[in-house]
C-alpha cells in the first residue's frame, strides 16, 4: 500500500477542505478497480481511506491553527474520594492546575461514608496502592478500611494534593459557559459558590445515597433491622444469632462474613438474583497476568461452586463471560460457609415481614433475629443528570464528545473474555490512573482527540463507560502509538507488582492460614483449602515474568507532555477496522 500513499499524500499540504472531500471520493471510485471486491481488498480500501480522510484533514492548511497544543487554565475534579485523589497526582504529573470539590470533611469517598470497620479491599492489595512510598512496609494483604483511609490521607499529603481540595463543598450545577468553560455552582460555608474552569473531571462516584427500603411488617419484627453501612450493625449482637441478609452485593456478602465470624449461628441470604462469587486464587490470576487466559480461569470457578454446593451461580457465569451488571464478589469464605451449613442462598423476593421471620414470595419462612437490608444504593446517572442536565451521552469516558469533559465512575461490569484479554484488572483505581492519563493527554491536544472520540462506543448510561469496555481502548490503542505504549507498561507494571510481592505461592499461602482461621472462627473441624487449580497455570505465571521484563525494558515511563507534544507522534486509524 506504500504506493498508493504516495499517489494521494503529496497534496495534501495545499488542499481545501472540498478538494479533500473530492479526491476522496475519486479514492473510493478507483481503488475498487484496483484490489477487486474480495474481503482483503475491502479491508485495504478501508485503510488507505481512512489514512488519507484523517491525515488531510489534520494537515490541511486551514487547520493548522488547530495543531496548536494547549494547556487548561485549570480543572475541576469532583469528588475527593480514591478516584479523584489520584487522578489529581496525574494532573499534577502532567502540569494541570486543579481544584477538588468534595461535599464531605475528608478525603476517601465512600470508604469513609458507607464502608464499616470490618470492610476491606476484595482484590489483591498491589492492585489497591496508592503510588507512594511506605516507609513503615507495603499494605496489609485485603487492606482494611481504617488503613486504607489512612495511607489516603498521607497521599495527599505527601504529594501537595490537600491544599488543593475544598472539602465541605457539594457541587449541584455545572454550567456551559462555552464549548470550553465551565461555571460550576456548590454549596459552602453555609452559601453558594461558583468558580469557572476549563475542564471537569468528575469522579463523584456511584454510591451517592443509600436506597432506603421499606417492607411489609417490618413495623412488627422483634429483632434488629439494619442497612449493614457506616457501621449501623453493632457486630456484638450477632452472638448466638439467626441472620437474614436482603441483598445479594458486596455489602451482603460483607455483612454475612462479619456476622458468622462474630459468633451468628446462620446466615440466609434472599436476593432475587444471585450475584456470582470467585474464588481469590481466581481473581488474583485475573489480576497478576498481562494476559490472562480469562475463559479457563472463569471456568475454574465452577470447581469451587460443586466443591461447595453452589451450583446456582453458575447461571451469570458460563466458563465465556461474566453475565451480571455488578462487579463480581471476590471470597473463598462464603464458599466454605455454603459448605459446613452456616449459610444459604434463597432466590426470590420478599412477601411480608412478621415478628420473627421474612415471608418469601413463594411462601417460604426464614427465621430471624437481625434482618440487614443491603439492598443497594440510589442511581448514579440520576444524580449526575440533576448536576449537569445538558448531559446527552458518554463515548467512553466524555461527556457530550467533549475533549474536556470526563465522567470516571462505576463501570457496569459485563466482563467478557475479549472485553479483559488486554487489561485485566478489577481496580478501580487502575482504571482511573488510565481514563485521566489519557483525558490529560485530550486536554493538551485536544484537536486530535475530537477526531476519536466519535469514533468510539457511546451510551446514555455512564455507569458502563469507563475501561472494561475495551471496544474503546482498543480503537485508542491503534490511534496513537503513545496511548499503547502507556497501556502496554500500565498493564506489565500491574502485573509485575503483583508477582514481586510473593507472586503465586506467597498468595496461596496467605489464603490457606486465613481459610485456617476463618474455621477455628466458625467452630467447625478445619476443612482442606480446596485448591482446585490445573498446573499449567503456574507455567503461564512463570512466562508472564519474562513478558513483564519485556514490556517494561522496551516501554520507559512516558511523559504526558512531551510525549502528547512529540513531533513523530503516528496518529492513524490504518488498522482499526482490523
């Protein structure tokens, strides 16, 4: 195809917009002539058209003004929660001034607001680390809440970030000044306030009210009645007691974890849908490995769920795809509660509740002394679209096709085996260290990104637009060489991380001692971890060790500026067709 580019190009320089248009559409009568109608040579029209579309109208003279690189006055980032916090680093890194508009006293999100003292970070802990040093040694392993918060604080503290957040400040209105100002209106000091700014980043999450439910009878109930949040459930009560969890989440499982450890006899837990649980061993594979070979590690689930009886989970799960909104539930404790009898899973709905039981919709009683009410919390598009109604919808991470614009939040799950090949991983922060590195990068250049972000997918729903969706991130890797070569080290470093802190076996270990103690707790005679995982996946960790050294010698740290500001930046969609 080199000749042909060098057929087309050399006009390019002096050519209007018509004439471009014009000689386009010669393009398309010729090259047809040229390759034959074959799929191949479909495929080759595709990429010499597009080439040539793109880099015309990008070098064409009246639109050099537009080549002009830019930087932002400042941004606006709301939410001081762990999204915010370190997109703000990046911002920092990048030379972007920025404000933090956070409703609460204190940094940390929903960690601070709805998690409880027993809550902790599900995945791996290298997948949760703010990028600092530890001078005292890394996080605990599944860091709980009162550390997590703590190494928070000393991140914004360490880096400079706090002096730019206004805490206590509820942001209700964002207003178009412009197609590239913002006035945005907040609550402060007992008034309002408003401050312009040439970007928004908003990462205010998706927990921002607890749904609040109220059943029949619950009036006539003898025993507790909780939400199982912002530690309302005063854990020396479960002693000696039955449990009834309404909710099938993270926070169900959470609360059901803590009530058996802390002495309740039973636990039933009545969802009409039955989220799936995996196996630790399984996300840690999912999140230790560059590449992961994601169908037969979903798959090695199911051994876990006939080890242990579970067998109706299988229903969001078929070996392929994880087929459920919400982000999967990471434990090996509730498979071995299901297994010596201390819990159970009822499917349905709620009927009534009476003195000391809940009433199923099938007709089925479950007794009760405390009934915990985790049944989610309010939409996050409501409150999103209340704060900027002009919102039509995102393309991956922009709003309205905005290059300053972003919306970072909760991803509805729908994880499927081509959606992770490239960047598997179940952090949230990993996948905001991606969407505000390449959203600085559309805020120095923003030229170039309006010509990809239409191109991507788009939905009315935020809560599925930011980095599992990897349909987008694969059109960005082929756009520009500097995205992939981020995205390549991004995911080797993840990955290297992990394997560094003990890797596989350092893992398995810590698993096996708390499954140990997770026993003794229960009261029941120590049952053998069921590792029930084929050899060759330590094979493929091994060979992930040399991939990582790879990606890492061959793709040094980039830098946001001058990388974006590099001369020899290759911006082509040749191959995104293929």
């Amino acid at each position: 195809m080199g000749f042909l580019y060098k057929i087309f190009l050399p006009t390019k320089n002096t050519a209007s917009s018509c004439d471009i248009n014009a000689q386009i559409d010669e393009l398309n009568i010729h090259l047809p002539k040229i390759f034959g109608n074959s799929k191949k040579a479909y495929l080759t029209k595709f990429k010499i058209h597009n080439y040539c579309q793109f880099n015309w109208s990008n070098t064409t003279l009246e639109n050099k003004s537009m080549q002009q690189l830019t930087k932002p006055k400042k941004i606006a980032i709301i939410g001081a929660g762990f999204r915010g916090i370190t997109a703000a680093k990046i911002f920092q890194d990048a030379g972007i001034e920025f404000v933090i508009l956070d409703k609460n006293d204190a940094t940390g999100g929903v960690w601070r607001t709805f998690a409880n003292q027993s809550s902790y970070v599900q995945i791996p802990e290298p997948e949760y680390r703010f990028e600092m040093d530890y001078p005292n040694g890394l996080p605990s392993e599944f860091t709980p809440r009162d550390e997590i918060l703590a190494h928070a604080e000393r991140f914004i503290n360490v880096h400079g970030i706090a002096k730019h957040i206004i805490f206590k400040s509820e942001v209700f209105s964002i207003e178009d000044i412009s197609n590239s100002k913002y006035r945005v209106h907040y609550k402060h000091d007992n008034g309002n306030k408003s401050l312009e700014v040439d970007g928004i980043y908003y990462a205010g999450g998706r927990l921002h009210k607890r749904r609040t439910v109220h059943f029949p009878g619950e009036e006539n109930f003898q025993g507790l009645i909780r939400y199982g949040l912002s530690d309302d459930m005063p854990i020396s009560e479960y002693r000696g007691k039955k449990v009834a969890i309404i909710g099938c989440g993270a926070f169900a499982m959470e609360n059901a974890r803590t009530a058996l450890l802390n002495g309740a006899t039973h636990v039933t837990i009545i969802a009409k849908t039955i989220n799936i649980v995996l196996p630790r061993m399984v996300m840690f594979w999912l999140n230790s490995m560059r590449l992961a070979p994601v169908a037969p590690l979903l798959k090695m689930s199911w051994k876990m769920y006939d080890w242990a009886g579970t067998n109706f989970m299988k229903e969001n799960l078929d070996g392929f795809s994880i087929n459920q909104r919400t982000v999967p539930i990471i434990s090996d404790f509730i498979f071995l509660a299901h297994k010596v009898g201390k819990a159970e899973f009822k499917k349905g709905s709620i009927d009534f509740i009476d003195s000391n039981s809940v009433i199923t919709s099938d007709g089925s009683q479950v007794e009760a002394d405390i009934i915990l009410k985790c049944v989610g919390f309010e939409g996050q598009m409501d409150v999103f679209k209340q704060v900027y109604p002009p919102f039509e919808a995102v393309n991956w991470i922009w709003v309205n096709k905005k290059t300053n614009f972003v919306l970072d939040q909760d991803p509805e799950f729908g994880m499927t085996t081509k959606a992770t090949k490239l960047m598997t991983s179940g952090s949230t922060l990993l996948l905001t260290k991606i969407a505000a590195r390449v959203f600085a990068m559309s805020l120095i250049n923003p030229s170039k990104f309006e010509q990809i972000i239409p191109l991507l997918p788009t939905s009315e729903n935020a809560g599925y637009n930011i980095s599992y969706h990897m349909g987008s991130l694969s059109k960005l890797l082929v756009a520009n060489k500097d995205i992939k070569k981020f995205l390549l080290r991004t995911s080797a470093k993840k990955s290297k991380s992990m394997i560094e802190k003990g890797g596989n076996g350092k893992y398995l270990e810590f698993c096996k001692r708390e499954w140990k103690q997770q026993c003794e707790a229960l009261g029941v005679e120590e049952v053998e971890y069921p590792f029930l995982f084929p050899w060759w996946i330590l094979v493929w960790e091994n060979w992930q060790q040399l991939v990582n050294r790879f990606f890492l010698a061959v793709f040094p740290e980039p830098n946001i500026v001058t990388d974006i500001q590099s001369e020899d930046v290759e911006w082509s969609f040749i191959n995104a067709e293929s």
